[in-house]
C-alpha cells in the first residue's frame, strides 16, 4: 500500500529546508539573480575593453549560473517528491523562464570572446593572474569560433531557444497521456489495464502466454499512431540537422560529439566493437532460451528472469552498510564523506510515497549536498541501486570540492562511469560471498542484464539515430514505413538467428524517448566499457590505481571528458576497452552456464 509522505519518518526523508528554510528565502536569491541578470546586460560595453573588465563579466557569469543551480536544486527536488504540488511545479517553470532569461542576457559572452586572438589572451592571462580560473571556460569558448554566427545570429538563436525542443514534451504528453493499450488477460484469467509503465513488469513474468499477451497488446496500439510518431520524430531530426548545417557543422552527429568533445569516431568505434562482439550476445540468448525451456526465444521473452528473486530482504539500513563495505576499497576520504551522507547528513529520500516520481537519481549542485532520489522496495536491485546513485553523488562531491562551481560540473560522457563502477564493484564482492550457487545465479543474472541492456541495447539505439540522421541529411522523408522496417533489420540483427524476431518489434522505437535527445544514448554503452576496465584494474592493482581513479572523480569539467578517463587510465580512443567489457559480458554468461549446468 503506497504511503502519504507525512507517514515516513523524517530520518529517510531529504530536507531541503537546509538549501532554503523558506520559500521566502527563495524568492529573495530568485529576485536576486534576476537582478543580477539585469545588470549583466551592461558588461556588453564593457567586456572587451581589459583583462579585468573581461574577468568581471566572467566572475558575474558565473555567480548568475551558481545561483540559478541552487534555486533549480530546491525547486526540482521538492518537485520530485510531490509532483503534485502546483506550488513546486510553478517553481520549477519559474527557474527554467530564469535560466533562459539569463541565457539571453549571456549572449554576447562567446562570440566577443572569440574576437580575442591567443596574444591577446595571453597578455590578459599575464596582467590579470585571478583571470587564470577561466581558462578552461575560456578555451572551451575558443573551440566554437568556427561554428559561432554574426551577433545577430547569436541573439536571434538565444531568443528562439524557448520554441525549440518541443518535440520532446509533446511525444511525451502523447505517450503518457493520450494513449491507451488496452486490456489483456493476466495469468489468473482476468482483464487488466496495460500501461506504458506496468509493460515490462508483465514482460517479466514467469507465464509466457502474458508476456505474449502484453507484448502484442502494447505494439497494437503503437502501431495505430506510426504517422504521428514518425512526424514528430522527423521533425526532431531536422532541427537537429539544420541547428547544425546553421553552425556550419558537417552534420549532426558531428555537432553532438562536438559539445561531448569527441568526435564521432568514437561513436563509430563503439558500434564497430559492439557489432564484433554480437556472438557474446547471441550466446546470452541461447543460455536463455535453455533456461526458460523454449524451442526458440521470442522478443517477448528477452526480459523473463533466468533466477527468480533470492529470498533476500534488505532493510535500508543493510543497504547502506552493503554500499559502504564496497567502497571501503577507494580510502577515507570517499568512504567517511559517503557514510556522513548516508546515516547523518540526509542525502537520500528512500521511500515510494503518494506523488513521488519513480525510480532513481542522484542530483549534486555546487553549494548543495549531492542528493539521492531512491524508491527502496528492500530488494538486492534497491542495494544496487543505491551503489549505483552512490557513486554518482560521491562524483559530484569530489568535482564540487576540488573545482570552482564554473568547472564542478563534469559532462553526461562520463556521467554514468563512477556509478556503474560502484554497482559492478558491489556485484563482483556479492558473488565472492554468495553463500549457495542459487544466490551467484541470480547476481550472474543481474550482471548479464547490465551488459546486455546497457552495452549491447544502447549501441542499437545508437546506431539506429546514426541512421537516421543520415538519411534525413540526405533528404530521405523519414516515413513510418521507413522508419518500422530500418529498425526492425537492426533489431534482427542484434538478436541474431537464434531468436524469433515477432514483426511487432519494428513498432518499438515509437517507445523510446531518449531518441528526442539526439545522440545521448551512446554514452551509456561507453561509460559502462570505461567502467569495467577500471574495475578490473582496481581488483588487479589495488592501492596503486585507487589513486588514479580518485583523481578521475576530481576532475569534474577542468579537463576534457578524454582527458578525464586518461586520468585514470583510460583511453576511450582505443576499441580495446569496449572489446573488454565484451569479454567480461561473455565471462559471466560463462559462469552462469557452468554453475546453471552443474545445478539443473
């Protein structure tokens, strides 16, 4: 039974009384910043008259920024534990019409700069030594010179940034709340409702005749609406394609990759080495048609459990003393900043309530604690998942700590490493003391799900936006038609021969959302080779690389995300680190196989 939020206990609930005691308090940084956003407008005359007046307009910039962060924190945190409440939705909307108030005002601050030659700078840098924290800000800036338009131009692109994007809140609004699946018959006989969200739920029942049932109920449905979902998503692309053509970029993948700052061989070398390793998949999805007994696996059945759920309940207070045994390895400053997080310092709303949004995150802001949003249903998935937002939160305590706001906050490329590293780390300790094999079967599971739907599933998608973009830049219209049977090849051939490719999968990237972020998911599949190379190496290496990979987590935005990884050992530009993930998906099928074999 779902809980109202005033029955938990404070001691597993954030209070974010901390960043602002009341809303008082919040409408007077909000009327602040707005009032610094005003008089920013005058460093327009200024900015590029010397080193000082060139510093003070960049120490403002960064001050407005600071504050906007920390309004967005108290604002979107309430938000996330009552989505009900009208007064933190207002709030939300009234920080994001600031944000972008602030981005108008800001725009002139690239484009003079890039009047700058390097002389210049270097003289400024000399005269000026407090100009020296801006140097990275700074150099990033120098990177856009080719891709930033006349003055004009920019304004017209700064005022027009509230009309762009729409697409994403419209498919949204359209699948969450305009569309209805239907009915289907449960495993007790009985007609129930099928949701986008209860979807894999059913797909992850033992009963295959449901998995079936919701399976074919859910894509009925997409497949009525494919005109409109196509629609919306070429129109997604073309923006993307011409934001780009207008920045004189050589196409969309090119102008991405670019803000990542990689490049989009990268993003081919991960396709490339993913594409190598598909037989590693193939034989996932043999074990599994084994396991589940069936002549043949269908796309219904991929997300059936090979190991039902161990008889393991884990109170929050066990979780966090499994989190903290893992970490013990990275020394005393991660492990004491993270237990003062966990047991004293309120980071983590732990419990689903009435109007809490689902699932999880971690949200770290400059100024603030490095939040975590749990859903703690006392599961071993909840433990991990803890590890998980853990490592993400203990990522921005070290980029907060040891960087200036303005360089604090590292990009979404490496965004997903120090999490994924905790809960492969927490994983790998689980399975040296498993007490019995059924306990190693269901974390051998846990890890095959990992790789397979963060490695191999990610660089589907990624190769399917690939695709897609391309064909738009070529002038493709890209119809439903087009679109169904492009993504049903990819999916025959993630799937391999093996394995029952049903004609309503061609319906499935109607469901993605992540498509509306152009070029995003490939990121999930690389943070997660980066992060089984540096587990490997803190297994093997220990103290010795420890270090390195602290250092990682200090960067936060004052090096490259490449330059970060190479911190701690890590050289994305190398295939060989996706091949190694790969190969440690393929060890655990191995051990699975061997433990399952001995056992059946």
């Amino acid at each position: 039974m779902i809980r109202e939020r005033n029955e938990i206990d404070k001691k597993y609930k954030w209070d974010l009384s901390v960043i602002y005691p009341t809303e008082d308090a919040f409408n007077r940084d909000y009327k602040r910043a707005s009032d610094m956003i005003k008089r920013f407008r005058a460093h327009e005359k200024t900015m590029l008259k010397g080193a000082k007046e060139l510093y003070s307009a960049l120490r403002d910039m960064a001050d407005i920024d600071y504050l906007i962060t920390y309004l967005w924190q108290y604002a979107s945190l309430n938000f996330s534990v009552e989505t009900s409440n009208n007064g933190y939705q207002a709030l939300n909307t009234k920080v994001r019409n600031l944000a972008t108030e602030a981005g108008e005002a800001a725009w002139f601050v690239t484009p003079y700069l890039l009047r700058l030659d390097e002389e210049k700078l270097d003289e400024w840098f000399k005269e000026c030594p407090e100009l020296e924290v801006f140097r990275r800000q700074i150099e990033k800036s120098m990177r856009e010179k080719p891709h930033t338009l006349s003055d004009e131009g920019e304004i017209l692109m700064s005022k027009m940034q509230n009309a762009l994007g729409s697409h994403t809140g419209i498919r949204s609004i359209f699948a969450n709340s305009d569309l209805r699946f239907g009915k289907f018959r449960d495993a007790d006989g009985k007609l129930v409702e099928l949701t986008d969200t209860n979807y894999v739920m059913y797909l992850m029942n033992k009963n295959r005749d449901v998995r079936r049932g919701a399976f074919r109920c859910l894509y009925k449905t997409y497949e009525q609406f494919g005109n409109t979902f196509a629609t919306l998503y070429e129109a997604r692309v073309k923006e993307a394609t011409t934001n780009a053509r207008v920045r004189s970029f050589k196409d969309s993948i090119t102008a991405s990759t670019f803000r990542d700052e990689v490049t989009p061989e990268i993003y081919n070398n991960l396709i490339r080495s993913v594409r190598s390793g598909l037989p590693a998949l193939y034989d996932y999805y043999a074990l599994k048609a084994e396991v589940l007994g069936v002549d043949k696996l269908h796309l219904y059945d991929v997300y059936a459990p090979l190991i039902g759920e161990v008889d393991s309940h884990y109170t929050y207070e066990e979780a966090v003393a499994e989190v903290l045994k893992t970490v013990e390895i990275y020394g005393s400053e991660y492990y004491n900043a993270l237990k003062a997080g966990l047991t004293e310092k309120g980071w983590v709303d732990v419990f689903p309530s009435r109007g809490k949004r689902g699932g999880a995150f971690s949200s770290g802001a400059p100024g603030t604690e490095p939040y975590i949003l749990l859903n703690f249903n006392e599961k071993y998935d909840d433990v991990s998942t803890l590890a998980h937002e853990a490592g993400h939160s203990m990522h921005s305590y070290f980029s907060n700590k040891y960087n200036e706001p303005h360089n604090s906050n590292y990009t979404i490329f490496v965004a997903e490493v120090a999490s994924t590293v905790n809960e492969l780390l927490m994983a790998h300790r689980k399975l040296n003391e498993c007490k019995n094999d059924e306990e190693k079967l269901y974390i051998l599971n846990q890890l095959m799900e990992t790789y397979k739907g963060t490695l191999y599933r990610q660089t589907m998608f990624a190769e399917f936006e690939r695709d897609m973009h391309a064909l738009c830049e070529r002038g493709e219209p890209l119809t439903a038609d087009l679109i169904n049977k492009h993504y049903y090849k990819l999916v025959r051939r993630y799937f391999g021969p093996s394995v029952a490719c049903d004609k309503q999968i061609a319906y499935e990237w109607m469901r993605i959302p992540h498509f509306y972020s152009c070029f995003y998911v490939y990121k999930y599949a690389t943070s997660i080779s980066a992060a089984s190379a540096i587990v490997k190496r803190i297994e093997t290496e220990g103290e010795a690389y420890i270090g390195k990979y602290i250092d990682f987590l200090k960067c936060g935005d004052s090096k490259s995300p490449l330059d970060s990884l190479l911190v701690a050992g890590i050289d994305m530009r190398d295939p060989s680190v996706v091949t190694g993930a790969i190969e440690d998906f393929a060890s655990a099928i191995k051990s699975f196989r061997e433990i399952y074999n001995k056992n059946k």
